[in-house]
C-alpha cells in the first residue's frame, strides 16, 4: 500500500522521488510495551522512483527503506528537522507534506464494573496537519479507510478521483509484479474513453471544394459585387494636432479574384506550378491578397516574408524553401534572392493578361503556405500546413460562426500564422477583409477610429496587443461579434475589465502553435476565475483532437498535469527540409485507426478541468512566447556565440516590471579577448535576427552560475543595470521637451537613466512599448505618432520633431533633474512605475 501511494504521489507530481511521512508506536521494547503515555514519533519515508523500475523493484526499496527508517525510529522527528534545517514556511510541514497510516494496533476494550462504555466521535471540525493523510487498516477481509486533505489546496472532486486512481493502481501493482510503475494505469475504461474520445468528439463533415482558394472562387461567382478587400492607411496627420485624414481602397470579390487570375498566369508564364514554392514580401495591403491567392491558384505554396527581417535571413528563407519567385513591390528593399527569380508587382502590367480561374485540380493535403518559426539550431525552421488545415480553420470550425456580413481586420503580421485565419476567414464565408495599415495599427486613436469606420465585426488580437490597447479600444469592442486574444497567457484584470465595460459579443481565448495552424483550442470568457486561476485555453476546434499525455505517451487523469499533443486536419505535414525534426515531433497518432495520421508534440503543458476543458500551465523547454511571437533563446544564443567576444552565453525571459516580458543575455567574455559593449551584441545579432528576437540588454558575467548538479541557476541571474543596455555615451537632456521625454522612456523602458542619444529601440524598445509611450507623452499634450518614433528614435530627434509644443504642454511632475544620482535616479522611476 505504502508503495502504491508513492507510486501514486509520483506520477500525479510528475516527480521521481516522492518523501511520505508516516506515523510508527516507538514501543520497540518489550518493557516499554504496556506503559501509559505517548510514544508515537514520525518517521519521513524518501522513496526511489527513478530508472522505471518494476512492482517488484519498487516493492523491495520501500521495503528497505522503511525497515531501515523503523531502526531508527526513537530519533525524535523534530532532531531529524533540526539536523537537515529545511527552508521553513508557515504554508506546510518541513520535510514532507503527506501522510500514510497504517493502523494495525490491536483495538482494546475498557470494561468497569456497573458501566457500560462506548465511543463518541465530536462532531469538532477537523484540521488538516498535513497536505494530504491517507489513513487504512484492515477490516475482516478488506481495506478500508479514507483521506484527509488541506481544503486551501484540494477540493472533494479532486480527492474523489485521486482514491479512484490508487484503486485503479494497486489492481494493476497487485497483478503482475514484472510491470513497470511508470505503465501501472490509473484511468479506468471509462475514465479513458472520455480524456481520448468524448472530449475530442469534433467530428464536422464539409461540403464542396477541398482547397480554400476553390472555395474563394465560389464565393466569387456567388457575390461578385459585394466587397472582399478593403484598406485602411493614415494619410495625414499634423505632429501637434489628434485630427486625422484617412484613405482607403476596397476591392470587390469579382475584382479581387480577376486581380489574382491576372497574376496567376503571370506566374505560371514565369514556370511556377504546383508544388513550387513562392516567396511573398510585402506590406498589409490589398497585394499581399492578391499574391496568396494568385500563389495557390497556380498549385504552389507562399511563404509569407516579413520585410523588416534582416537580409540575410530574408535570403535563408528563400534557398530554403527553393522558392521559384519572389513577389514584391519596388518600394521594398532589394535583397540577395539566390536562384529565385523577384517580381515587384506594381511595376508589372497585368492589364493583357488572362483573368480567368486556372483551373487546377489541387490536393487538400497539399501544401498551401510555409510560415518560419523561431528554430533552437540557430536558424528558422519552416512549417508546411496544408488546404485541409485551413479549411478546418475557418469553415464550421465550433468557435465563430462566420457570415457574409462579417467583416474581419486584417492586423496581424503578415509572416505570423494568425494571418490565416484574419485572411481566410472572411474570403471562404463571403465577408470582407479590412486591412489595417502599420501606421495605424500602432496608434491605439486611429485603430479605434477604423475599426468603427468599417465596422469590424471580428478581431484577432495577441495578448501582447490586447493588454496593451484593452482601455483604448474597449468603445469599439461592444460592436464586435467576435473579439478573440490570445497567443500567450491573458492577463485576467484586463478581461475583467472587457467583460464589466464594453463587452463584444463572443470574447474568445485562443490557443495554438504554427503547427497546428493557428488555433487548437478556443475558451469563450464569459467571466474571470474567482479563484485566482488562469483562463482556460477551451477546447478542441472542429476536427481537432487534444491529448494530454506522460512521459510515456499516455493519457494523464482529469487534473494532472501533462504534455499536450495535438491531432486532426490542423496538423502541419512536417518542418520543411527538416525530416529528423519532424519525425521527433510529429508523431503516429495511436488513438485512431488511420496509420496516416499524425500528433504534434507541443512541449507546452496542461491539464483537463472536470469539465473538460484545458488549463496551460507553462513550457517544459526554454522556448517562450514575446509578445505573440514564438522565440527559441538557443537560436539568438547560436548567433551570439558567434561572435568572437563571447564565451558561454544563455538568454532567459525575465519581467522585472509587470506585464513588460523580455529577453536579456548573460555572457561570459572570450579569453584574451578585447571588453565587448553591449551595442556591438546588439549590432552583431539584429544583422541576421529579427528585431523582436534581439535581447533587451546584455549582461556580463565571469561565469554563469550553476546549481550543485551542474545546470543553470536561472535564479541567480542578476537584473541587468544600467550600463547593460545598449546607450551612446551618456548627455544630458537639454530643455524641457527632452527633459521630459528622457523621463517618460526611462519610466516605459524600466531602464535608470537615458541620455539625449540613446536610441529607443536600442534600450530594449518595441511596437507595443513605444504606443505606451505615446499615450504618456500624450498625456503631457505632445502629440506625436509612432511613425515618428520610428524615424527619430533618439531623445533629441524626437524631441526636434516636437520642438514647437501647443501651449498645453507640461512637463511631468517630480521631474528628476539633469545629473541626478542614478541611485535616486532609480528609486524615482521605481516609486513612478
């Protein structure tokens, strides 16, 4: 029994060494045996479950233990404490925080002459000692008995379930001794069927073409008037003045479509044909539909490029994926394309070409489109996802009716996966894409105004964003069918705040990796857990299949935690190129009878809520999520290993500043090498990364710091300081603009001081900070968009292109002056934020 638990403990803590205190009488001599008195002490059990041993294995270690820990048992359990000197907590017991007791003590009875004596039991509520007690004793030819369990950390439904997994267990322990614990089932067959089969029963059947951009064209010769496109840009606006100018274009489905014929045949006369490969580099824009269309029309596959990489990894992805063409504009940079052949489409004249359908017979399982993803090798890896995955995305997906009526932003960035659904949405059900502009979109005022002005009806934000513009945008959000967040965790107050003021219609948390072609899972919110949990993830789409497995690619209980896998038609068909990578992660499923199918292995972890539903808990790698982009550390570790300053070098996450995640870099110096300065780390990775993907800051260190078995102490890690961020030789601010402006970034940036060149973007400035910083600077009526920012980045630019404030501007208030101490420069920043 005792060996059960600890089997039981271990694989519901996923641990492979469980401590379980257990209760002894310490009447080990005879005459001591019939004394009155209180002799009990308590022994702590540290049972081994590493290496998958058999019942048998595990059944002669606990056997051993507890004999050798019965020995010794008249060492009192509070000298034991005392000699260990565990970190001590009111919130639990030291040492272990479970319980068993075996109560095999004969049971006397008390006879006294003309009295007759019974037991009573009070009816005193109980106190829990210890986190969980599991109490047996023999009763005739049973075991009976029960647990006790802390109310703060379990619930009855939970404890019930548990007692049905150690029955479960010791059926199994007890039958077959050759067995390994980590096989030993704890689901009954019931509890099996529901876990893989009820709760994964999504099952939708579809009518009609198989491959989305049939599906465009019917939806063509259904409405061809009715508006498929339409795009939204700022035109003007004054640097001290809120009033805006807009322009827009709008396409309709006939126009749309003819568009894209016009530049199939164009692509086709240039030899691209199915199974080819077409690089697309272009803005949100009405050409960047037309090319996606035009790509798959001809059979090929897009690969979606995002014109602010760098050249060289813009080149990477083009030999890669053997793209055939690169499509473009000519107001995009000009870089090294290999073999590929570039089209900058706006200098093309596509007026005599054919503009007719095509007409090709294309696969569902055909790739569509190839979207790159951070890769722990030190380059992108590229995710093929194929029609069938998009179709099962956007048509009777079980999570947003879509009409023709919708009309559907396009706001995304144009090489992440959420483009799929904010393009395919609307095309396959007959609405409209509204494409936000980049000006726009980093303006929280003019994306309120277009989304009113075009009357958005469907939203995909990423938690970054949502967090970030929840207030701004919330006068909008009530005229939404569908608002949907996601990408990374949500920050419940924001919800909260959603659902008490301007509450859309549906607000969805989606959840889903690149491979599994955009979302898994959806959550409809409706309310914030009281209790202070996350919201959940939801559950499966249409035709999607969610396993929550062990170690051992088996089915975990309701509650416990596990890897989550994904099956169904949103599975990618595999990492371009990559096929020891695909075979590691895309694995046969084998909870259905097709031999073709196949699971992704997340490496992201969950558990099932009763009610079915999915809880994530977390990663069990490095990988980690930055403002809705998937970023592997070991691919920026890579590059910075490169250069020839660095010795050992690891990148983490860190969030010293609510909400504001981001990547810092600690390394240790190359021998004999030169000091190298942060700007040259920065400068030597955003030559071939993407800016989201370069670290924050840079800290020096004469060695990384480990734990006793060898492996990075993540929490020794000091916060970076103030010469670990990239800066160009500290001067003062000069005048009150400046002045002003160096406290707003040093308050946004998290950073001690910033001088009058430091760059914004070089601090550790993004997109979403610097729409923070515009809504400060606003509120000290400088009026200023982001589009300046992004041209004059340092304090004295910006402050330049500002220098005739309106007559309301006013400095903020505590100002720390010019040359302050940077300790008490520190602490005001700290008492601001």
């Amino acid at each position: 029994l005792l060996a059960g638990w600890a089997a039981l403990l271990g694989r519901l803590a996923n641990q492979s060494e469980v401590v379980i205190g257990t209760p002894v009488a310490n009447r080990s001599r005879v005459e001591i045996e019939n004394l009155i008195g209180f002799f009990i002490n308590t022994l702590a059990l540290r049972v081994d479950l590493s290496g998958c041993p058999s019942v048998a294995e595990l059944l002669r270690r606990v056997k051993e233990r507890t004999i050798g820990a019965q020995q010794n048992q008249d060492i009192p359990f509070e000298q034991v404490v005392e000699e260990l000197q565990p970190a001590r907590s009111l919130s639990h017991s030291p040492v272990f925080q479970v319980v068993f007791a075996w109560q095999n003590a004969r049971k006397g009875t008390l006879a006294l002459p003309g009295l007759d004596i019974s037991p009573t039991q009070s009816n005193a509520p109980v106190i829990a000692k210890f986190d969980l007690t599991l109490s047996l004793e023999e009763h005739g030819d049973r075991i009976i008995g029960g647990v006790e369990f802390a109310t703060s950390l379990f619930e009855r439904a939970t404890m019930e379930r548990h007692l049905g997994h150690f029955r479960t267990l010791l059926e199994s322990l007890a039958a077959d001794g050759t067995q390994t614990i980590d096989r030993l089932p704890l689901l009954t067959a019931e509890q099996r069927r529901q876990v893989l089969y009820d709760w994964n029963d999504t099952r939708t059947e579809y009518l009609g073409s198989a491959c989305v951009h049939e599906m465009f064209e019917e939806q063509a010769t259904r409405s061809p008037h009715s508006p498929a496109v339409v795009f939204e840009e700022q035109a003007t606006r004054s640097p001290h003045s809120p009033a805006v100018v807009f322009e827009d274009d709008s396409v309709t489905y006939a126009e749309l479509n003819r568009r894209a014929n016009q530049v199939a045949h164009y692509l086709r006369d240039l030899g691209v044909k199915p199974n080819d490969r077409v690089a697309i580099q272009f803005e949100r824009s009405i050409e960047l539909v037309v090319a996606v269309i035009a790509t798959l029309k001809c059979g090929a596959a897009y690969v979606p490029i995002d014109p602010s990489y760098p050249a060289e990894r813009k080149t990477f992805m083009i030999a890669d994926s053997s793209a055939k063409v690169v499509v473009s504009t000519h107001s995009l940079d000009v870089f090294e394309t290999g073999g590929a052949t570039r089209v900058d489409i706006d200098t093309v004249n596509l007026a005599t070409r054919n503009d007719r359908d095509v007409h090709l017979r294309i696969d569902s399982a055909a790739t569509a489109y190839i979207i790159y993803t951070s890769g722990s090798t030190g380059w992108p890896k590229g995710v093929m996802a194929p029609h069938r995955a998009i179709r099962r995305l956007v048509l009777k997906n079980g999570y947003a009716d879509l009409a023709s009526s919708d009309r559907v932003a396009f706001s995304s960035n144009p090489a992440f996966d959420a483009t799929t659904f904010e393009l395919w949405a609307p095309l396959v059900n007959g609405g409209c894409i509204v494409v936000i502009s980049r000006s726009v979109l980093l303006d929280p005022a003019l994306f309120r105004e277009a989304l009113g002005k075009h009357a958005v009806t469907v939203l995909w934000l990423t938690a970054g964003l949502f967090h970030q513009y929840g207030d701004a945008l919330a006068p909008e959000f009530s005229r939404l069918r569908y608002l949907i967040a996601g990408g990374d965790v949500l920050d419940p107050r924001v919800i909260a705040r959603v659902l008490d003021g301007s509450r859309p219609q549906h607000l969805l948390n989606g959840y889903g990796p690149t491979e599994t072609t955009t979302f898994a899972t959806t959550h409809e919110i409706t309310s914030v857990p009281a209790d202070g949990r996350p919201i959940p993830i939801g559950r499966p789409i249409a035709n999607t299949q969610i396993y929550i497995l062990d170690r051992q690619e088996e089915p975990v209980p309701v509650g416990v935690e596990g890897e989550i896998y994904i099956g169904g038609e949103g599975v990618a068909l595999g990492y371009l190129n990559q096929p020891e990578l695909t075979s590691e992660r895309f694995l046969k499923n084998p909870f259905v009878s097709d031999p073709e199918a196949r699971m992704y292995k997340t490496g992201d972890l969950g558990r099932w809520l009763p009610n079915g539903s999915i809880e994530f808990l977390g990663r069990n790698d490095s990988q980690v999520k930055i403002r809705g982009f998937r970023i592997e550390p070991g691919e920026i570790e890579a590059r910075l290993s490169a250069h020839a300053g660095v010795r050992d070098v690891v990148v983490v996450p860190r969030e010293d500043a609510a909400g504001e995640k981001r990547l810092v870099a600690y390394f240790t110096a190359a021998p004999s090498s030169d000091p190298v300065a942060p700007e040259e780390l920065r400068t030597h990775v955003v030559a071939t990364l993407p800016e989201h993907m370069a670290p924050a800051a840079y800290v020096r260190l004469d060695s990384l710091p480990l734990t006793a078995n060898g492996k990075l102490d993540r929490e020794a890690l000091p916060a970076p300081g103030a010469d670990d961020y990239t800066a160009r030789g500290y001067q003062a601010p000069q005048g009150e603009i400046e002045m002003a402006l160096a406290d707003l970034w040093a308050e946004v940036l998290n950073v001690q001081r910033v001088g009058r060149h430091d760059n914004f973007f070089e601090l550790g400035g993004h997109s979403l900070l610097a729409v923070k910083l515009m809504e400060r600077m606003r509120q000290i009526h400088l009026h200023l968009d982001v589009r300046t920012l992004f041209a004059t980045p340092t304090v004295a630019a910006l402050a330049a292109s500002a220098a005739n404030p309106p007559p309301a501007f006013e400095p903020p208030a505590n100002r720390i002056p010019a040359g302050a101490k940077e300790n008490s420069l520190s602490k005001a920043v700290e008492m601001r934020i």
